[in-house]
C-alpha cells in the first residue's frame, strides 16, 4: 500500500503506475466490472493498456490481471485507447480504439473478445487481427477520431465516435454496427455548429472526445462530451431526444446543455447504462507538480460512481450512487455543527438553512479551505485557493448557481486528495487538493440551524 498521505484508498486506481479515462463500464453475472487506461511501467501517459477492477457493490473493488495490451506490429502497437464493452451474443466484447506508431490523432476502431464468457471475473481477453474500421470516414476532413461508444436504440445496435474537422469543428459522429464486424458510417450525430451546443460548449473546443449517451425514465437522453482543445479541456452534457433522421440513420435534438462537472480535475466521463438508471465515472488527473507525482508512483482516480438523470427544466440531476452509503459505519463522527476532526476519508452531509460556512482543511497560517452555501440566492462557492493546483485553469474559488430554495443540501466525498462535492443534486465539483505537512484537516460548520453529519468509510462494511 502506497504511503502518500494523498492517494485515494476507496476509489478504483491501480496500485502503482498511471491511471487516465475510465473504459466500458459493463455489468456481467451480477458483477460491474470498470476497465481503464493504464500504463503500468510509470505514472505517465505513454504505453496504454486497458487495466480492469470489478466489484458486486460498487464499493469494494478486486483488480484483475490487464485485459489489453498493445500488440507489437498490430493496430494498437502504440496504446489501447478508449472504448467500451458491450454484450456481443453473449459473449462481452471490448470495442476500442487502436493507434499506432504512425498515428496523428486518427485510430482505428478494434475488437477484443472475453476469452471465457462464463468467467465471472473476465479475467482473459483475446483481441481481433483487423480493426472493424481503419480510419475515419472519407469527405469530412477529419482530424480527430477516435472513442467508440456503443449503445442500443429502436431494436437496433449504433455507435457514437468522437472527431474534430480540419476547419476546427467538433463532432460526435454516428455508426450503424448491428452486426459488431461490419460497421456502416450513418451520418453526423451532432456538431459545434448546433446552437444549443454552440450555447453550452462556446467555440474553444476542435474536438468532442469520450461521446456516451444515456437514456432516462421520462424518456429523455443525456449527451456527454470530453471538449479538447489541443489539450484535454472539460466536459459537457446536452439533453434531448434522439430520433430518426429519415435517412436511415439517428439525430440528436438538444435542448438544455452546459458543464457537466464544475471542477478542473474531471475529465472523460463513462457511462453505464441499466434499467433503471444510468451510473457515471469520470477521471480525476493529478493536479501537482510533476516532480511530486514521479517520486509518489502513482497518477490519476476514477471518481465514485455517480447517478445520472434529468430535472424536469432540462437541466441534469446529479448524486453519488447510493451505493457508496454501504461504507458507512453504524456510527457518524460528527452529527451536529461544531468541530470535529477528519479523517483520510470521509462521506460529509451538510444542509443550510441560511448563510453556512463549512471548513474542511486549515494551514499553519490560519488559511482555510471553505464551502459556502447560501439558500437564499442558490449560490454555493468552494475556495481552495490557499491550496494551489497546477494546470491551466489555476486555482480561484469556484462558484456554483442552484435554484434559490429554503434549504441547500450539500454532500462532499472526500477520500486523501480527491474531493467531491454535489450541489442539491444539480450541480458536482472535482478537485484535487493536496494536504501538505502542518495542515490540520477539521471540520467547523458555521451557520445557523445547520444540520450535519459525517461518517469515516470502513472498508470492512458490505451494508
């Protein structure tokens, strides 16, 4: 087990090495099983491989040997990267993309079966000689594509693939793939130019990486997209109805969009989808410098699982999967405002009823770490600034806005650097912060008639 006081211990990481987007998040024989891209050897992005965890829980994770590895002289000699995994007739079968040595954004989509399907564990994969589809298709200059997103609708299999153009417009495009080795190009599923994307992205991004879409009760469908500029960006979500086009393909029609997580340190989000919901994972990167990360050993988390759906406003519904409640001992650490010690970990639910200020981390100087949430104008803000991160988007407060209501529920996931707040079930923050030597991690909630509990997860508990 690492000793950085800062590593994650419930989250699903490999114990050493680098860790970026979660991959096919998949349920067979009543296990999930998570696969992710993973470089074994260093904590760096370079020699991607798909690594694999599985859990009847979601909570308590068992890590299986690599399910794929780059094959020398075949289409994926240079990494294994995203994709997902799908039921193949019964057998699970990763769709996923390949690149070699020569590539310069453009993949090729490839087949990986389960060796065993009655395995429970999938613990062996076989990966196909040939890409199902070589390269993008022809006539749309092209310059990204790559993440295949498999999915059903109307009876029928599809596939959704992330791409950016040379004139700098970014695309989810769409596949008919009913039969899995014989894919037909089916059309733009949605691009930059759309309004309503166009309104919630801007115009900064050239490529739409990590396309997953998810259905709800109501009948809505949720559009996730990881926005590139160059570099891995942030993330966005659209929601509306996918139809038919008439052309023997599908549309997208938006109607609400924006960020999907509020946070700097989310990235790529996977989507699971099941009868009755859909769960996301994202990829929260390491935000410290790089010196740090290289005598640690270790780079990247998955977040926790999370459930996705639709506000009646459009807008989307957000919270932890309840799941995560089964770490929970009998007995929370904290049940009223005050102080209170925190530990490593912790599960933290916080409701104001007016002006409320939540203290999580204090330094030798008397700086705080703060969550501040107002009902009265829906406005909650977490100032980390005294904890700075590395990467582009710095480190100022972030604000968050909520409908204006007479209580404001927050609930923060806190496990070793990883910080997870959600916001009234409508809005979530990722951040990394880093405790550093001398800081003193403790609870002060400030606000009147505030109520609070916290728990500190036990890994032992199974509910």
């Amino acid at each position: 087990m690492s000793t950085d006081p800062n590593v994650p211990r419930f989250r699903v990481r490999p114990p050493v090495g680098w860790i970026n987007d979660p991959n096919g998040p998949f349920r067979w024989r009543d296990r999930y099983h998570l696969f992710y891209q993973h470089n074994p050897d260093a904590p760096v992005h370079a020699n991607v491989h798909w690594g694999h965890a599985s859990s009847a829980d979601l909570v308590h994770w068992e890590h299986h040997p690599i399910a794929l590895t780059p094959t020398p002289g075949g289409p994926d000699e240079a990494g294994c990267w995203s994709g997902c995994v799908t039921d193949d007739a019964g057998t699970p079968t990763a769709v996923y993309t390949g690149v070699d040595h020569s590539h310069t954004g453009l993949g090729t989509i490839c087949l990986a079966r389960a060796a065993d399907p009655d395995d429970e564990l999938l613990t062996e994969w076989k990966p196909l000689p040939t890409p199902v589809v070589a390269g993008p298709p022809s006539g749309l200059d092209v310059v990204m594509f790559r993440d295949p997103f498999v999915f059903r609708h109307a009876d029928r299999r599809w596939a959704l693939v992330g791409a950016g153009h040379a004139d700098g417009t970014p695309s989810v495009l769409l596949y008919d793939c009913d039969d899995l080795t014989d894919w037909r190009f089916a059309g733009v599923l949605l691009d930059g130019k759309d309004p309503v994307a166009a309104g919630a992205f801007g115009d900064k991004s050239v490529g739409w990486e990590c396309p997953h879409l998810s259905r709800t009760a109501g009948g809505d469908h949720v559009l996730l997209v990881s926005l590139w500029d160059g570099d891995p960006c942030s993330t966005g979500y659209l929601t509306g109805r996918l139809q038919a086009d008439g052309q023997g393909g599908l549309g997208f029609v938006p109607r609400a969009g924006g960020r999907l997580d509020q946070g700097r340190d989310f990235y790529a989000p996977a989507v699971l989808q099941e009868p009755d919901r859909a769960l996301l994972w994202g990829w929260s990167w390491e935000a410290r410098p790089q010196e740090e990360v290289r005598r640690a050993g270790w780079a990247g988390v998955l977040t926790a699982p999370r459930v996705v759906d639709v506000h009646p406003d459009g807008s989307l519904r957000l919270s932890p999967a309840p799941e995560l409640e089964l770490l929970r001992p009998a007995e929370p650490f904290v049940t009223a405002p005050g102080r209170a010690p925190l530990p490593h970990t912790y599960d933290l639910t916080v409701t104001a009823r007016e002006p409320t200020t939540v203290s999580l981390l204090r330094d030798a100087s008397g700086r705080e770490l703060t969550v501040r949430a107002d009902p009265a104008s829906g406005t909650v803000v977490l100032d980390r600034s005294a904890w700075p991160r590395t990467g582009r988007e710095g480190s100022a407060p972030i604000t968050v806005h909520v409908p204006k209501a007479p209580e404001l529920a927050l609930r923060l996931l806190v496990d070793g650097s990883l910080l997870e707040l959600f916001v009234a079930e409508r809005a979530m923050i990722t951040e990394r912060v880093y405790r550093r030597p001398g800081d003193i991690a403790e609870l002060v909630v400030d606000g009147p008639g505030a109520r609070v509990n916290g728990w500190a997860p036990d890994p032992r508990r199974r509910g």
